[in-house]
C-alpha cells in the first residue's frame, strides 16, 4: 500500500492536478458518509436505532436539541410506543416543538437545554431567524464560520440529574 502511495504522490502531487485531488478528497469523504444527509433510512440511523432499541431494551429516549421534533417522529415510526422527552431551549423553536409533538401521547416536551450545571445562558441565532437547527451557545460560531449577523436568547439549562430526580417515573437510563 505504501509503494501506491508513493506512487501516487510522484505522478498526481502536484499543482496542476489540485482540481483533481480536491475531487477525490470530495468523494472520498461522501463515501465515508459525510455530507450525505437525505433522510434517517439511507443515512443508517433507522438500522441502528432499531438495533440499539431491541438490543438495549430501550425503554426511553431522550431527543436533546430536538429543534422541531422531527428525530421524535422518526423514533416513533420505527415503532417506539415508550416515552420519549423532547428538549429544546430555543423558546421560537419550542413553539414548533409543542404544535408538531401535540398528537403524540408518549412524547413529553421541555423547553430547557442541559449542561453540566443549572444556570442561565445565551443562545445565538441568526438574526433574521425565528429559530434555526444552527442556535448555538458558541458566540462567534455563526458570526464567524457563516459569516451572518446574530441575536442573544436567553434560555435555562439544567442538568441531567436535576431533571431525572423530578421524574420518579424514569427507573432506568443509559448514556
């Protein structure tokens, strides 16, 4: 394998075929399933959800982020009939969230996010949204990386444990 690479390198490491690398590094990386997104079969995530449901015994799940509820609806058309709690601190975004959860009597929603501690923080979206999937507590991330003008929320995180010691229902969890 070595002696390919050498090879390689001797004969396509070089200026002129940039384009041509640049293309391979492109493909490369959609074959190991980067940026391949479409849907929750041909990205694998039914397979696997499935498969760590039935193998783990999952007997509830936690959608943390859950932007517009769209993983929750997905678990449940695997079949999921157990709890399932949907947490999403963006108060624009949990609007969508309750609206698009409301017929579903095994899910629970939460308009908080979690960290290690409970305390207030900031979000930051772009300011010309009314919530996006990209809020983050990072405040350069979109300033910075997509180059776009933010806006501050503020929110409440809570920890994990915080939350289970107020839901004696939940007996057991995995992480």
């Amino acid at each position: 394998m070595n002696k390919f690479f050498t090879l390689y390198l001797n004969l396509f490491g070089k200026t002129k075929f940039r384009r041509l690398n640049y293309f391979f590094l492109k493909l490369g990386m959609r074959g190991l399933g980067f940026l391949n997104y479409r849907n929750f079969k041909e990205s694998g995530e039914s397979f696997i959800l499935k498969k760590i449901i039935k193998e783990y015994k999952i007997i509830n799940i936690f959608d943390v982020g859950a932007y517009h509820g769209t993983y929750s609806k997905e678990i449940i058309k695997l079949g999921f009939k157990l709890p399932i709690f949907s947490f999403e601190p963006h108060p624009e975004n949990f609007s969508h969230l309750k609206e698009e959860l409301k017929d579903f009597t095994n899910v629970y929603v939460e308009n908080f996010g979690f960290s290690d501690q409970k305390e207030k923080a900031q979000l930051h979206d772009y300011s010309n949204s009314e919530g996006s999937s990209h809020a983050t507590l990072y405040k350069g991330a979109l300033s910075e990386i997509y180059n776009r003008e933010t806006k501050t929320i503020d929110i409440n995180l809570q920890t994990i444990d915080g939350f289970l010691t107020n839901k004696p229902a939940i007996k057991k969890y995995h992480f």
